[in-house]
C-alpha cells in the first residue's frame, strides 16, 4: 500500500498474544464450543502449557491445534479426550499452521535472520535458521538470501564470503533436505564469524547516483575502442597506455569521464582483507593519498 493510501487508513499494529491470554482463549473454547463444551478433555503431562507454548501467541494456531488434537486423543466411555504431550508434538508436526510462506511471520523470522548474520552472531543465526528449517522453509530460499549478504555485508572484507555461499547454494540444491541443513549451517556460521563491510554495496550505489543524475558523459577518447582506420583517425584509442608495459602493471591514467575524475565511489573498510585493498589503492592513486591525508 502506497503512502497516500496509507494516509488515508486508521493503521492497527497486531502484536503476539501473551501465554496468559492464550490460555484464556483456550478456555473459553472449551467451555462454549458446542463440540468441545460435550467432552471431558485430559491435558495430562501438563500438556496445555505444551500448547500455549507451541502456540507462539497465535490463537488461530492455538485453536486449531487443540481440535487436531482432540480428534486424535480419541474418545472413551463418558466422552472422555486424552491429550498428551505426544499428540500435541503430532498436532504441531506442521508447522504451517503458523510459519504462512507468504505471511508476515516468514518476512520476519528470515530478517532476524539475516541481522543476525550481519551483526556477526552466529549462535542467534543459527536460532533462527533452524526455526525456518523446523517451519519447512525451502533451503534453496535461505542460500540465496546468503549470496546476497555475502556481498552486501562482508563484500572483500572476506571475499572467500560470497565463494563459500554459492557453493552453499550449490551444495542445497544438489543434496535438498534434510542433509542441506548442514551445508546451511556451515555458510551460515561462517558468513557470521566474517568481517564486515558494505563499501562495494555503498560504492555501487554512489555510481548509480551519478548515472541518474549526469547527462549522459562521453567516454574518454583514449579508452575507446578503434575496430576502424577512421576512429584511429578520429583519436579513438589514441594515449592509451597499457598496465602491463609499465613496471607493477600500473600506471596513472584517467578512466573516468573527465567531468567526475575527482570521484573516489569505493571506500574500502580497514576490516578483513579490505584493509589491504585500501592501502594499496592508497598506494597506487593520488586523489585517494590526499583524501586519507585530509582525513587524519
């Protein structure tokens, strides 16, 4: 829904029940629902505290798990119902009663997730993975929102990061479940235990705003290509100099349009391996020298 639209709604914000009040729907059902209030229902093995819990402040969960239950304790003389923990853990062995793919819930157990995975926790990564794993989740879907973070949040801090997670994603799709739960496992852990860094996401994001936001700049005379006599006439191509004739396979040369030559997009983190990758650049350009100068 769009902002205008959304102005014009009385917003509800729909929270999680809590166990108290879960119990109280429970309660209630037992003692008004036409089918239920006719049965004398056992909860032994305190097995309603198994059901409020299982329940996750659901009470559409809670309710349909309880008439799945009670029509598998079965009934004995005097309309007697058994629930024990056994049926219940039977009763919620699906767990799409509550973990809807297309439902909030999914949304948010997979951002846990991946904060968790960004903020270099792996023992919360790992919770949540196995609660999408328990729920049913499709592996190959979480092995690809790891690809993704691979490089928006580690990037060349780690770039083995983004090598481990598409093998991961190979691995899922060639084994499926239930042994991918280890290849995911494995990713996971490690993508969490990695350093750190956006700078080629913001990098890509700094270049996409001057994109949109210049006309249209001619690419350099000296960088393009002459497949013909006339464009070698006309300079294409011309002053273009060759790294690898030059002693460390560099030498200073523009490559940007001259109206952004001052740009510097990637910022490299002192994180990981990119701390490598920024001092070398540092090394190499001049315009990226006199920034870390200005900086310190």
């Amino acid at each position: 829904m769009n902002s205008p639209l959304l102005s014009r709604c009385r917003v509800f914000q729909i929270f999680q029940l809590e166990a108290d009040e879960i119990r109280e729907i429970i309660d209630n059902a037992l003692s008004s629902d036409q089918t239920l209030n006719k049965l004398q229902i056992d909860f032994s093995d305190s097995s309603i505290e198994l059901l409020i819990r299982m329940s996750s402040g659901d009470a559409r969960v809670a309710l349909s798990a309880l008439e799945l239950a009670v029509s598998m304790g079965g009934k004995s003389d005097g309309n007697e119902v058994k629930i024990t923990n056994e049926i219940l853990q039977q009763a919620f062995q699906s767990r799409s009663l509550y973990y809807d793919k297309n439902a909030d819930y999914h949304y948010d157990v997979i951002s846990a997730f991946i904060k968790s995975v960004r903020g270099s926790d792996p023992d919360a990564a790992l919770h949540w993975l196995a609660r999408m794993i328990d729920a049913g989740e499709k592996p190959e879907f979480i092995a690809r929102r790891m690809i993704i973070l691979a490089s928006e949040d580690i990037g060349n801090a780690d770039p083995q990061a983004i090598v481990v997670a598409t093998s991961g994603f190979t691995a899922v799709t060639y084994i499926g479940m239930p042994e991918a739960k280890l290849v995911l496992a494995q990713v996971a852990t490690y993508l969490a235990s990695a350093p750190k860094s956006n700078a080629s996401y913001l990098a890509i994001q700094r270049a996409l705003e001057d994109v949109k936001t210049h006309e249209q700049l001619a690419v350099p005379l000296h960088l393009r290509n002459a497949p013909t006599p006339l464009m070698k006439t006309a300079g294409y191509g011309e002053d273009y100099k060759y790294p690898h004739n030059f002693e460390n396979n560099f030498t200073n040369q523009e490559y940007l349009p001259k109206e952004l030559s001052d740009r510097i997009y990637y910022h490299p983190s002192n994180n990981g391996y990119e701390k490598q990758v920024n001092e070398y650049l540092i090394h190499l350009w001049q315009k990226r020298r006199n920034k870390n100068a200005g900086e310190k």
